[in-house]
C-alpha cells in the first residue's frame, strides 16, 4: 500500500503522524511512504531522515492527497483537507467528529474510509492509540496549570509546592482516567494538595491503592465537583466519554464562587470541553478569561511537546497502521478492535456516540462494510 504524511498544518502542530523509525518498519514489510518535505522539520525530523529510511519525499500536501492510498495523520484534517480527500480513500488520525460537525460532514461527502484512533479499544477495554496522547496530555494540563497559576501570567501568584510554613496549592482533577491519573503524577510530584473526583468506585479504589493518604478520592455528584471547584486554585478537566461529546460538569454560575485568578485547564476540549464556558483555544493564544478565571482551552496540547508526543504515538499507531496497510479494510473486518475506530465510511457515520451527538443517521460498522 502506499501510504502518505502530510505536514500537519494546525495551529502551532509540529507532530507527524509516523517517525522515520515507522517509516523503516513499514517500507521493510513492503509498503511505499510518501512524506510531504519539512513535514517534521520542526521536531528535528529532518526529510533526508526520512529518505534515509525509505520514504519519498514530495513538495505538496496535493501530491500526498493524490497518490496516496492510505493518509496517516495526527491531528483531524482541516476543511481544506478534507477537499482534497478521494472516495475510497482511507484516513487514520485523531478525529473527535462528536465536537465537529462541519469536519464529519465534510468526510461523509469525501467518500473516505475515516478511521479514529481515539475510538479504537483494545482486549482490556482500554484505548490505546488515545493513552499516550492522553499521558501527554495529562502531565502537561499540570504543566500549564502551574504556568498559569503564577501571578506574572495573570494567575493568583501561587506555587504548587507551596514551601514551609506555605500552604500548596489544591488541584481538583475531575475524571479518573488516563488523563486525570498523569496529571495527578505529576501535581503530587510537584508538591500541590491532589482531589480526583470520579464515578467509578472501582477506579477510585485502584488510585488509592497507589497513592494511599498522597491523594484524595471523591465519588462524583454535582455538590461534590461544586464545593471543591470553589476552594481550588488549578481544575483540570480530564472527562471522557468515547466518541462523544464531553458532559458539561462546571457551570457558570460557579465561577462567580471561585477564587479569582484561579485556573480552569480543559483537556475534554477536543470533545467539546467540560467546562461550560470553554472554547477552543490554540498555542498562539492559549488563554482567555471569564469572570476572572483563566481558562487554558488549547485543543492540541501535546503539540506543545511535539517531539515526545510523535514518537509516543507512533509508538502506539505503527501495528495498527501496519494491519491496514496489508490487508486494507479487510483488516478491520478481522479485527473487532479495529472495526471499533471506524467512524465514517463511503458517506455513512458509522460510530454510534458521533451519530447520536450530532443527531445524523447511523450505519452499524460491519454493515457499512458488508458490500
């Protein structure tokens, strides 16, 4: 199969979507690589890397469009992408279609074959080309949070350790998961008062056995999230819900209560965010505020650390790519896990949680590649 890179041309994106190492192991099982120039300049991916490890590489995103039979990205393609997509085409990347319905229209008229990483499961019940985007994105919400909370960026002028005599500072993480785990790693190690606040008694119990009295555990309810929303100085929103939008669980009336030049750090934002007053935001303006909170929306965080983040998803993408690079759309009637990230196919959505957000007609899965 010949498979194509393009440059990611989000704001401030400079991950791709497969390493020159990916490229080796896919070139050596017989597949050709097309990789636009300079697509990984910016992370020290240079393009004779890439031609030293097999790739051709081509001056424009239309000749990769063009040629290739599968398109490997990372962050969802950008409506002019999306024009230049062919029917039959297959597409792998991050897509979140359940917060874009301009992008899930846009594929449905391509005739794509649009597969998501985020929605892809594995024998656990895990998702395992979204958890290290997640890690990524998890550490870095605590990153931010700490940035944002200092008082020459407009915060509060806390430090999260605190120091002696000093009171830390107290960091609410709502959602237990990937997300909200990695960021509590990282709070605890940075010295700060550390609430998850989840629904899942079971995952509650398990962050307790591995942090004991170093962290506090609350099941979610709403006075719960309030109370505690209130008394923080970072909240991070580490919500999800696979393939779906994101619940709004902080209203606006809440922020009114909080402490002024506190931080609200959305990580759902790819999903639409869980705050109610979040918005996306990009690297080049990262931040807003409303009523005296920040607010840190950006909806690629990981592109912040592009270098890690790229080669921890390719890490996690490279056998699945090769699977469907050999065997085509076969390769996702064999495998259940795989079948599970198909989300758009030959004008039809095809993923349950998107069609029941957007209110779009849905096409099971193995039906839509019955034919």
């Amino acid at each position: 199969m010949l498979i194509g890179v393009p440059k990611e041309i989000k704001n401030n994106e400079f991950r791709i979507g497969i390493t020159p190492a990916g490229v080796t192991e896919l070139v050596s099982t017989g597949h050709q690589v097309i990789v636009e120039s300079s697509g990984g300049a910016g992370i020290g991916l240079n393009d004779d890397k890439y031609q030293t490890a097999g790739a051709e590489i081509v001056g424009s995103p239309e000749e990769i469009f063009s040629r290739a039979d599968m398109v490997v990205k990372v962050k969802e393609p950008q409506p002019n992408e999306c024009r230049l997509i062919r029917p039959g085409q297959l597409l792998f990347a991050f897509l979140h279609l359940a917060a874009d319905r301009c992008q899930t229209e846009l594929l449905k008229q391509s005739g794509v074959t649009a597969i998501a990483y985020e929605t892809i499961t594995d024998e656990l019940g895990g998702l395992p080309l979204l958890a290290p985007m997640s890690e990524v994105a998890g550490r870095l919400s605590v990153q931010q949070g700490a940035f944002y909370l200092q008082k020459t960026q407009g915060g509060s002028g806390i430090l999260m350790g605190g120091v002696p005599g000093v009171e830390p500072a107290k960091v609410t993480i709502i959602g237990g998961g990937v997300v909200g785990l990695n960021a509590a790693r990282l709070a605890i190690g940075l010295g700060a008062n550390v609430c998850i606040i989840d629904r899942s008694l079971p995952r509650l119990r398990y962050i307790d056995d591995i942090y004991g009295d170093r962290i506090n555990t609350l099941f979610s309810t709403s006075q719960t999230i309030e109370q505690h929303v209130i008394e923080s100085d970072l909240v991070i929103g580490a919500i999800l819900v696979p393939g779906a939008a994101a619940c709004k669980l902080v209203k606006r009336s809440l922020l009114k209560k909080m402490k002024p030049n506190s931080v609200l750090v959305d990580v759902a934002i790819d999903q639409g965010g869980c705050f109610e007053t979040s918005r996306p935001t990009t690297h080049t303006n990262p931040t807003f505020r409303i009523d005296d909170i920040i607010h840190y929306c950006v909806a690629n965080m990981p592109g912040a650390v592009a270098r890690t983040s790229t080669f921890a998803l390719t890490n996690a993408t490279l056998p699945f790519i090769s699977k469907v690079a050999t065997s085509g759309i076969y390769a996702l009637r064999k495998n259940h896990h795989l079948l599970a990230g198909l989300n758009v196919h030959k004008g039809s959505v095809t993923c349950k949680a998107v069609s029941e957000t957007l209110g779009c007609d849905y096409l099971a899965p193995e039906d839509a590649l019955s034919d």
